[in-house]
C-alpha cells in the first residue's frame, strides 16, 4: 500500500499561523495534522504501507525532513513531490505520478476524521462520503440501489447529492487513476478552472470500474482557527474516550489545576494557573498565573496573568494581559 497527501496549499484562512508552517504542519493535541491523518491511515490498514509521498510547495528543507521522519517512524519509505502551481486536484495527485501504482490511498491534509477505514479489496476504488447540509462547496456522489457511486459531480450548482466527498480515496490499482489524470491534463480539461480529481472518477466509473462509498463518523475541517480549535476539542475527546493521558511526565503543574482532557507537551511549565477543558500546551511553553480554556497554545510560547479561552497561540509568542478571544501567530508579542 502507497499513501498519497497532497498538501501544497499553504492555508490562507488560517493566517497568521501558516505564514511561517504550512498548514498540515499546525498540531492538534500535540501532533501535526499531517502526522495524525497517515498514522490514523496506516493503523487502519491490515497489511504494510510501503510508501508515504508527501506532494509540497517550495516548503523549504525543514519541512521536508520532517515529513520524511513521519515515514520513517511509520516504517514506510517517504518520498517527496512538488506541485509548484495550484492547478487543481487532479494536477495535484499526478505530481507524485512515479508512485501511483498498485494499491493506493490518496489522502488530503487539510482535514481530520473518525471513520472506518476498512478496505474491500472486491472494488475498485473507495470514496469516503459524509452528508452535509450544503453541498455545493463540495464534490459530490450519487448511488445506485445496491450502494454503488453512479456519478461524480465537482460543486454542483444545483442540488444532486448531500453526500460530499471529504477527500480520502482508496484505489486497488494506482496505474488505473494514473491514466485518467494523465488524460485530463494532456487533454487540457478542466472543470471550473482546474484539473478536477472527480473528472478522473468519472471516466474511471465509464469505463466499468466499480467504486462504493466509505462512511465518515466524524469530519473534522482544519481551515481556520476557528475550525482548529473545535478540531483540537475534540480529538482531545476521542483521547479521552480511549483512556489515553496527553500529559507528559516531564511537564511542570506546580500549584495548578488541569482538567481534562489536555494535552501538556514535554517540559512545558505551568504554575499558578487553571487549564483546561480542551487545552493544547505545547513543548516548553510556559504558562504563569493564568486560566485557560479551549485552546491550541503552540511550543515555546510564554502566557501570563491572562485569561483565554476559544483562542490558538502560535509558536514562540509572548502574550501578558487582558481576558481575550485571540489568534497570535509565531514570533509575536502582546501586552495589555
């Protein structure tokens, strides 16, 4: 098995954050969202995941490596790729077109799931679908009465389907979606303007191939911050619910209140203060005579005598003051 995460994108909805990480790198409880998405993938797949290709911007050399490392530390040879123009979906996964060969699950880094992710090896292909209220931002599909997708439609201007495809996609044979998206850019068709990866979809079902749908239990949307911080709740929840302790052993709680669930990284410092519900405290940050609550504070950042909630603190902040609702990004100062 190959893991495709296309993840060019650098995030403009969730600026200030991603103008110095790129958005797959941001962590929720602790880890990137990136790392979460090909660890919950590969703890899903029964057999061995040869290969996770990572498809970048011009990221820099940093990021590369650690993305390599998260390979690595699944056991799968990493491999990177660059889509140096934002053309599409379907542009997107051919960048990595060296590995797309026999099975493959392509997996989008923008978003987090609670899903099953269970494989029939008697399709060709699975698309994870959730139902939405709105689906016209979405791709969507249609389904036959034995519960196979009959059309792929990309933002239908006028209802089709509420089942939105969420963008994890699995493939018995790569070489398969490889022709198609081939096809479409040699061809120069578009769909609103881009190489659309629900155009490949649709000739591959033309053609016979057989796809059935994979069922999300829950969609997490990391686009703003907003979003990350819902995210950051509740995969804290998810945590909790599998009795899982967040807090590391080299984390300072003097004279403190924790209430869980949190996440504490290593050698961070909190005294003096009330954290949690739903709090991320990253490595070697300090939190001093403060209160918190439903927060992603990220690494190396210094709080104190503050009251937060609902807010996400980049890394190596520097915030002293007033209650407030905030999104402070890397390398910022504020003081009240």
């Amino acid at each position: 098995m190959k893991i495709i995460v296309p993840m060019a994108g650098r995030g403009s909805r969730l600026r200030p954050h991603t103008l110095t990480v790129p958005k797959p790198l941001v962590p929720v409880a602790g880890k990137p969202i990136v790392q979460r998405l090909v660890e919950d993938l590969t703890a899903s797949f029964e057999g061995k995941v040869d290969e996770i290709a990572f498809i970048i911007g011009d990221f820099g050399q940093q990021v590369e490596e650690e993305l390599l490392e998260i390979a690595k530390n699944l056991g799968a040879k990493g491999s990177i790729y660059h889509q140096d123009q934002p053309l599409g979906t379907a542009h997107a996964i051919l960048c990595a077109e060296p590995s797309l060969n026999g099975n493959v699950i392509v997996a989008f880094a923008d978003t987090l799931f609670k899903a099953d992710f269970s494989f029939d090896k008697d399709v060709d292909g699975i698309i994870w679908t959730q139902q939405v209220e709105d689906p016209s931002a979405y791709g969507v599909v249609k389904l036959d009465n034995d519960g196979y997708i009959t059309d792929f439609i990309e933002k239908p201007d006028t209802f089709i389907s509420d089942k939105a495809i969420v963008g994890i996609y699995y493939f018995n044979d790569g070489d398969n979606l490889k022709k198609e998206l081939k096809y479409l850019l040699d061809n120069n068709i578009k769909d609103k303007g881009e190489f659309q990866l629900t155009n490949a979809l649709e000739n591959m079902k033309s053609k016979g191939l057989k796809f059935k749908p994979g069922i999300i239990t829950e969609w997490l949307d990391c686009g703003n911050k907003n979003a990350v911080v819902y995210s950051n709740q509740r995969v804290l929840e998810f945590a909790k619910e599998k009795s899982l302790s967040l807090i590391d052993d080299t984390a300072d709680t003097e004279g403190s209140v924790i209430i869980p669930p949190c996440f504490i990284g290593a050698n961070a410092k909190i005294k003096n203060s009330i954290v949690g519900p739903h709090v991320s405290i990253g490595h070697n940050t300090q939190v001093l005579n403060s209160v918190i609550k439903n927060s992603v504070i990220q690494n190396e950042t210094q709080i104190e005598n503050a009251i937060l909630q609902d807010s996400m603190l980049g890394n190596k902040a520097d915030y002293k003051g007033k209650p407030s609702v905030i999104s402070l990004g890397d390398y910022t100062n504020f003081c009240s």
